[in-house]
C-alpha cells in the first residue's frame, strides 16, 4: 500500500522482514555490463548484515528501456520472464531507483496480470530496503570527502527514495554532506530520452552538473548509476568539473577508507 506523505512524495506501507529470509538480488543490465563493483559491493553490504543472498541466473532485463520507448508488447515479454524468475522470492533487492520503480510501478502499466504485479510489489531499492525494512541508517562505513548527493526522478518521485540515501551518507564516519541546490531538479539522462532529445538532455545534465559544482563537493552519488553515468560524462569534459568523481551509493556504504 502507498500513500501520498507532507512533502508530496509516496509513502509505503513495508513488510517485516524475517531473520534468515533469503533475498534474491536484481542486478540492472547496465550495472552488469558497465559498473560490477556496484553488483559486488551491494552483496558485501548485505553480507555483512548476515543477509541469506540468491542471485538469479536467469535474470535479464526489467523491461524499462522497450516500455519508456513504447514497445510495449515487447516490454511485457521481458517482464513475464522476470516475474518467472523472481516468483520464489519475498525479498527482491536491486541497486538501482529506476528499476526497482519499473517493477514496483509500472509493471501494473504494461502488464496488469496479478501474477506480474505481485512479483513487482516485492522489488526494493537497496537504501530503501536497509532504511525502511531492515532498520539500519549506519552501515560502519568511512569515507573522509565532501559529497553531494543527486536524487534520481525515478525513485524519489515513484518510490519516495529521499531521505533514506542521505540519512546513510550522514552516518558515514568523517564524510562531509553537501546539499545539491536544486536537487529536485532531472539530469536529464531519461534512458532512450537522452538518445532521442539528445541537446535537450545535455542541457540539463549540464545545469545539474554546474550545480554539483556550487556544492562544493569531490563526489557525487547517487542511487542511480545510469544518471551518474549521464552528468560524469558531462563533467570530464569540463576542466573545472574533473576533479569531482562519480560513485553509486552502495561503493561508498561499502568503503572502509
């Protein structure tokens, strides 16, 4: 169940989680191909909290690139293979905002079968399945950077993904947290938007990149890699931004610097 909180964000209902339940891991195509270390990290962090973990090996895609494009009927395909595999699972944790919002949400969109949906309700983002379902805001982690933190549309508008990344990152030992002015704001990546509206994109992935710049932050992090991916390659490009590194939140919950 979801409601609608005081600051216009989705609230959901979460179920308990049992002691020694299995959690299966839904690892994001372009995780996979482009950023293992954000894979391997999120199974240490869950490891460490003595989390029983399964890994798919049928796993593929969520369907969000053909759904977001229009391909519908193509996109319901790949979803009924993913509520095949995920079936056994209460627990299904993915690194990723947008993804776990496909699943959670728009699968009911593409495909409105109860026996899709249902497998979709059970799709957690990772800080919002250490936040609101394990109970768990300090991972032991350090990190001595100023970081800033840039919050993905799909998770904060679909899932409420906001304050569970940030209260983490503020229990990570001797990091600085810089707020991001205007951090509602896209960056403008949009999956298949950024291929088609191609100027409209970079310019905003440019104004969110100038923005990471006024916070004064050396990382950015995100819940979201493909956004990162997006405004990091805008700001290699720019002599003044290169010093700023992108990094998915999972690399820094796991670092013991």
């Amino acid at each position: 169940m979801v409601r609608i909180g005081e600051n216009g964000l989705p609230q959901w209902e979460y179920p308990t989680y049992d002691r020694g339940e299995k959690v299966a891991l839904f690892i994001p195509c372009y995780i996979d191909q482009f950023y293992p270390q954000i894979a391997e990290a999120t199974a240490e962090i869950l490891h460490r909290l003595g989390i029983p973990l399964v890994f798919p090996e049928e796993q593929t895609c969520c369907g969000q690139p053909a759904f977001n494009s229009g391909y519908w009927e193509e996109a319901r395909r790949v979803i009924r293979h993913f509520a095949k595999v995920f079936r056994p699972y209460r627990y299904i944790v993915c690194p990723s905002g947008s993804c776990s919002a496909m699943c959670r949400v728009f699968f009911g969109q593409a495909d409105p079968d109860p026996s899709t949906t249902e497998v979709g309700s059970r799709v957690f983002e990772l800080t919002e399945f250490l936040v609101n379902i394990l109970g768990v805001t300090d991972l032991g982690a350090r990190f001595p950077h100023k970081v800033t933190m840039h919050s993905g549309c799909h998770g904060r508008r679909e899932l409420g993904i906001f304050e569970q990344p940030i209260s983490l990152l503020k229990n990570v030992k001797d990091l600085v947290y810089c707020e991001l002015p205007n951090i509602e704001e896209c960056c403008g990546f949009g999956g298949t938007f950024s291929v088609k509206m191609p100027g409209t994109s970079i310019a905003m992935g440019e104004t969110k990149a100038a923005n990471i710049l006024r916070s004064g932050a050396d990382v950015v992090t995100s819940v979201d890699i493909s956004c990162l991916m997006h405004v990091g390659g805008i700001m290699r490009r720019k002599p003044e931004m290169r010093h700023i590194r992108v990094m998915h939140i999972a690399e820094i919950l796991n670092t013991r610097e």
